[in-house]
C-alpha cells in the first residue's frame, strides 16, 4: 500500500512526530509496545503502514528486521547513550527512529 505523503493520515502522523529521550519511553519498551523502525525506512510512512494494518508490508518489513519489537540490547544501548529518538504513536505502538539514512 502506498499512501501519498498529503494523505490527511500521513499529514496527521507528520505532526505527532518529535524526538524524545529513551528514558522517557523505558516504561513503554518494559510492556512491549515499542516497535524500532531501520533507519532506511520513512518512520510515518512505516506508522501509516501500522495504523492501516498493512500486514503484508508490515510482515516483509519484519522478516528482514526493518520493523522490530525493542530488543534488550537496543533498549540497553540507548540507556548508556541517553539517547534521543524520533518517535510517533499509532496505538497500541509506539514507533521508534533513531537517525534515518538519507534517501
């Protein structure tokens, strides 16, 4: 599913991204609702594809490891280097970028 970017979701997902801290979002990652989206990927179009319950997109994105529930060793990286990542929430998730690789 390709949404284009002036799509109201995509608009809307837009504006609800913003960097926060990891230590803000521990207590999230501790009930498992933090998804941690590869940098090659666009972090809205990715929630876009969450929010629209796109599960074949979703499912190719998580067989390579684009698209992944926290790990310990992220969540502890993270820690250590008081990180800062972009996120954005598409409900029960909380989707995580720490830098985007330019495309």
């Amino acid at each position: 599913m390709v949404l284009d970017e002036s799509s109201d979701l995509m608009v809307k997902l837009n504006r609800e991204t913003s960097r926060i801290h990891w230590t803000e979002l521990q207590r999230f990652y501790a009930q498992g609702a933090v998804l941690v989206v590869a940098p090659e990927l666009d972090l809205v179009a990715t929630a876009a594809a969450v929010a629209n319950d796109d599960a074949a997109t979703i499912s190719a994105w998580m067989e390579t490891a684009q698209l992944q529930k926290a790990t310990e060793e992220f969540a502890v990286n993270c820690l250590a280097d008081n990180c800062e990542v972009w996120a954005v929430v598409v409900a029960p998730w909380i989707l995580v970028q720490k830098d985007r690789v330019a495309s």
